[in-house]
C-alpha cells in the first residue's frame, strides 16, 4: 500500500495507529519519571510499526497528530513538548521505516530500528541542548551538564525498549491487519524470511535489557 495514496483503508489504518499510540501515551503516566522530568512512552513502537508497514510519512504523520491531541489533552509542558515529542518519535522512526523500505529483510529491520536508536540518541541530546534551558528555566551550563549522565543514558534506554518492542510485535500487527484487509498481502520478493523462534528469543533479549536498564535508571535495582 503506498502512502501516497489516501484509499479509506489506509486513513483507517492511520487512525487505528494514532488511537493506539494516544493509548500508550496513557498508560506510561504510570510509569515512573526519569530524573524526575523525562517520561518513557511505549508510543514510539507504535508509530515505528506503522512506518515500517506504510513508509516513513506515515509515522510523521502519525507523531504530529498524536503529539497534538497529547499537548491539547493530558500534557503539561505545552508546545515545548509537542515539539521534542514530535522530533524525538520521527528522529526514531522515520529513520528505521526508511531503512527497512529498501529491501524489508529481518536483517534490514534490525539495522533501521538500530539506526534509529542512534539518530535519535544524537537528535535529543540536541534538541535537549537547545530547547531545554527554556523549558526548566535553568542555566544553558546545568543541561549540558547533564547530557552525557541524563539524556544520553535515558534517550538510549528508552530507543532500545521501543525498538525490543517493535521487533516483537510487527509480524503479528501486520498479519492481524492483513487479515482485517488494512494492508496489501505480503508480495513475492517482500519482507524475505520469517520472523522464526530464534528471532523473537533475539527481540525479547534486546527487550528484557533495555527494560533492566530503564530499572536501573529510576532506581528500582
């Protein structure tokens, strides 16, 4: 299904996502804060699901729309976090879709999720940089102090969970929308392998440490 075009199956298939993603949005205000002030939300796998499945559009489309109603709803920080949710779920996702488009092998989807971990990590200690300072009210001197031991270590974490996360759930996602007929039947020459036992043991190991490492960074062990 191309993004481009804008057939009631896909706008349904966005807006069954945007809900999804506004669910996890949701539930991760039960989960503990980082340093008091950094939130991890599972919405990120969602968005990067949708991505990899529709192409990188669609996950911007997606974060704009949710961040959105978040900032107009449940969120207390405005348009500043609209701003750093919408660039911190596109610098992750929109790189992985992209990636995983060319040839849409497991190969390509650890390496694309893997990339967008990383452009991510790099895009938030940025926008960190930048944006912060205006947002807490603090000297431009205190957020760079805290990078390396705050930003970093949480923005890392958190792009490991969701990539864990989005390895696990993609093949089941994508055949429940098949057989919902929200997306096109899997082509010959597409998505080469499948997603056997020993890669999903490799999706839970990825997932189960970045979740021990998100333990250890609010304290619980």
């Amino acid at each position: 299904m191309k993004e481009s075009k804008m057939s009631t199956r896909y706008m349904a298939a966005v807006a069954m996502f945007a809900a999804v993603s506004f669910v996890a949005v949701l539930i991760s205000k039960v989960i503990p804060n980082v340093a008091g002030f950094l939130s991890y939300e599972p919405k990120d796998a969602v968005i990067v699901i949708a991505g990899l499945l529709y192409g990188p559009m669609t996950s911007v489309l997606i974060s704009v729309i949710v961040s959105f109603i978040e900032m107009i709803t449940i969120s207390t920080t405005g348009p500043y976090g609209l701003l750093m949710n919408i660039v911190s779920t596109c610098a992750f996702a929109v790189p992985a879709a992209w990636f995983y488009q060319k040839h849409r092998t497991q190969k390509d989807a650890v390496i694309g999720l893997g990339f967008g971990v990383a452009t991510m990590v790099v895009a938030m200690l940025l926008w960190n940089y930048i944006i912060t300072p205006f947002y807490m009210g603090v000297p431009r001197a205190t957020v760079a102090g805290m990078l390396m031991t705050v930003f970093l270590p949480f923005n890392l974490v958190k792009g490991g969970i969701n990539a864990g996360l989005t390895l696990l759930l993609y093949k089941p996602v994508v055949n429940a929308l098949r057989k919902a007929h929200l997306a096109e039947p899997s082509k010959s020459g597409t998505e080469k392998g499948h997603f056997s036992a020993g890669f999903t043991l490799f999706a839970l190991a990825v997932l189960i440490t970045f979740v021990l490492l998100f333990l250890v960074l609010i304290g619980v062990i």
